[in-house]
C-alpha cells in the first residue's frame, strides 16, 4: 500500500488492485486511453514510429517511476505485464491507424 497527497495536502491511502484486474491481462481498463492518446497523435500530425517510440517509453516509464511517483500514475498496482504493455502500446497504433483511415 502506498500513499499520496490530495490536492489539499492531506495524504491518501492507495490500496492497489488485484494483479488479475489490472496490469496482469493484455487488455484493461487503459487499454482506451492508449487508443485515444494514438488517435490524438494522428491527429496532430504525429508520425507513426514516433507515437509508437512514445507509447514504449511512457510504458517503460511508468514500470520503472510508478512506485516512486504515484501521484503522477493513476494505477498503483504492480508493473505492468509484459503483454499488457505490448498491446498497450499496439491500442496507441490502432487508434493512430482509425484516425489514418478515416482521413
């Protein structure tokens, strides 16, 4: 368990979530968000490699920051597994890709 401060100050009690909800299974709950966060790149004239380099590098990231920054990740159970960050960063391709297909 960890804990956080508020925004006003006062510290908060993180309890992570079971292993088999989060982070454990290839596909959950921020599996969207990384779509979105593709879909916005192509939006904004990302290329693809680099949405791809920046969907691996915020993976490997928040593996290696999430325990000494949980303020800053919103998950603070365990790090991701390694197929949960695979198509972590394939959801940020898929939603690039819908956003070149519909152009």
């Amino acid at each position: 368990m960890s804990t956080a401060l508020t925004r006003f100050g006062q510290a908060e009690r993180q309890v992570p979530a079971a292993d088999d909800r989060i982070n454990s299974s290839p596909v959950d709950r921020f599996t969207l968000i990384h779509v979105v966060a593709g879909a916005l790149g192509s939006a904004l004239g990302v290329p693809l490699p680099l949405a791809l380099v920046l969907g691996a590098w915020f993976e490997i990231a928040e593996n290696v920051y999430q325990g000494s920054f949980p303020s800053i990740f919103p998950n603070t159970a365990p790090n991701d597994s390694i197929a949960n960050s695979v198509c972590d960063v394939a959801a940020v391709a898929a939603g690039w890709t819908a956003v070149e297909l519909l152009r």
